[in-house]
C-alpha cells in the first residue's frame, strides 16, 4: 500500500522540511502521495508535485483547513488512512499535533522522531537526549510515523505528479482559530538554515545577545539559535530555542556562542556537519562534539572574527 505524507506548508509554498520527511517515506519502498491541506493552498500542492518521487499530491482546499488547525486535519487523515500502509509527516509543531490524534483515532501505535527506515516496518530513533538510539518494529497494519528532519536530505525536484481534489471531512470542533502574530525576519528559517549562529547564558542579558550573536549571524546569512537557558532568561524568543525541547536542527554549520554543551542543547544540533564552539572553559561539553573550538573571551573573539568574515568577503 502507498505511503501518505502529510505536508508542511503555508498555502503559497512548502516548508522546507516536507521535502526531507519525503526522503523517509520514499525508504519505506511503497508509492508515496502527498496531501496538502489548506485554503488557497495550490501554489503549495504545485510545488508538492514537482518533489522526485511523489506519486500523487492530494488536494483538500478548504476553509476547514485554513490555519491546519490538528482535529480537522486529523478527521482528514483517518478518512483517508484505510488507502495508506503507513502515513508520515515531519516531527514539527504541525506533525506532532496531528499524527498522535490519527494514531489514537485508528488504534494504532506513533513511532516518534524516526531518524533512520531500516525496513518497512523498523525504524530508529533517539531517546535519552540522544544519548542512545532505540530501533523499533512496528506492528500494526498502519504505520503512523514523525520524522526528525534534520536526519534526511531533501528529495530534489523535477516530476509533475497528478494533483487530486478533495473534499472536506467533517472534523471534531475541540479548538478554533483567534488570531495568531507571525515575527518577520529577513533570515532564514531556523529549521532549514545551512548556517546556524546561537548564542547562550553566558551573553550575560538580552542587550548583549543581540549585539553579540545577530551581526555575526548576518554576516555569515545565517539563522539565529539560542540555548534553553538563554531563552529562559529572555536573551531570546522561545522559537530560537535548540534543543531537546526546541528545533532539532542539523545544518552545514553551526556555530555556538557561550554555550556550554548540556545534553539537551546537544540533543537538538549535535548532527550539524561543522561545529564551531567559542567559550572561556575549555573543560566545557560542547568542546568534546565541536570540530573547532575557540577558548576564550567571546566578547573579544566574536567581533575579531566578524571583522575577519567581512574583509575575506570584500
């Protein structure tokens, strides 16, 4: 049977994040159909179709879906589970409310964060912060999976897959859409930044984040990441946050600020393919994941190696 996943979007384009979940449903060897849930939602469907390896994209333009609220789209996704053998979506804040209301509804069993498809049915993922790694099978006739992105490269593109329409499904009325305030940034997304530059409790206050770890990040085009600890003392927003309880992130290259190395800040960027840590301990944990570390004051290092970033670009 084909696999359904359940993409991330914004009605106008796909999260870059649908494109790496496709990669993980693509390795369970079963076609693969991508449903797109949303109201004017088509350009996304369009850009769903063009993924390599879609079979069909799925079409519910709706206002029910409007703001992807998760009991209408789970009702959505239990109408069309009996087609599916496994159904799949990113372990974003989208995925990890809907997923777990399907899997309820259908008595099935969630398998969580799978960061590797051993077979159809045997899947990896991370537990204890990351610290070890528990392979699962899953034995239920549908498989209801979340996907830890940052494990998966993104599928290219170049197909034209078939858009099919649906219909809305009506849907359990626990919740209803207030309003919501978006922050517009001129940076990347964090989740899919190839550059990542984060900054911790050792900033010492919010002023000095910014001052600190923002023109570093602009210079280099990069997103800004903080530690749960510089979150919890308003250094940054809560949708900065790596880690275990924030985005799981896993760039080309990212660089730590004052971050001493928790594992559950490591939990959350430990994958990333080059790792740069500057701190004035030099027994701290995050030296022991880092490719290059700095030890020293980072108030002094930080703007000597903007200044040298800047002229290399000149």
């Amino acid at each position: 049977m084909a696999t359904l996943l359940f993409a991330e979007h914004d009605d106008a384009s796909l999260n870059p994040v649908t494109a790496r979940a496709l990669t993980a449903a693509l390795a369970l060897g079963a076609p693969v159909h991508v449903l797109v849930a949303g109201a004017n939602a088509r350009p996304a469907a369009e850009a769903a179709a063009k993924l390599a390896g879609v079979a069909e994209v799925l079409l519910a333009d709706d206002a029910a879906y409007a703001h992807r609220l998760a009991e209408p789209v789970a009702a959505l996704g239990v109408s069309l589970a009996k087609d599916y053998g496994a159904l799949v979506a990113p372990s974003t804040a989208f995925g990890k409310s809907v997923l777990p209301r399907v899997a309820a509804l259908i008595d099935v069993m969630q398998v969580s964060d799978v960061i590797a498809v051993v077979s159809p049915d045997t899947f990896d993922r991370p537990i204890y912060a990351g610290n070890a790694i528990q392979r699962v099978r899953a034995t239920d006739a549908t498989k209801v999976l979340t996907i830890r992105t940052a494990s998966f490269t993104a599928a290219g593109e170049g197909n034209a897959a078939p858009i099919r329409t649906l219909g809305a499904v009506e849907g359990a009325a626990g919740s209803s859409f207030l309003g919501e305030e978006i922050a517009a940034s001129a940076r990347p997304d964090l989740s899919a930044a190839r550059i990542i530059v984060s900054g911790g409790r050792a900033l010492g206050s919010a002023e000095q984040f910014h001052a600190i770890v923002e023109p570093l990040a602009d210079e280099l085009g990069a997103a800004v990441g903080a530690s749960r600890a510089a979150v919890d003392a308003g250094y940054a927003p809560n949708d900065w946050q790596v880690g275990q309880t924030g985005k799981v992130v896993a760039p080309d290259l990212y660089v730590a600020l004052g971050i001493s190395g928790a594992i559950q800040h490591l939990a959350g960027m430990k994958d990333s393919k080059v790792i740069v840590a500057v701190n004035k301990d030099e027994d701290a944990p995050i030296f022991q994941v880092a490719d290059y570390g700095l030890v020293g004051d980072l108030f002094e290092i930080v703007p000597q190696l903007k200044a040298e970033i800047a002229k290399a670009k000149a």
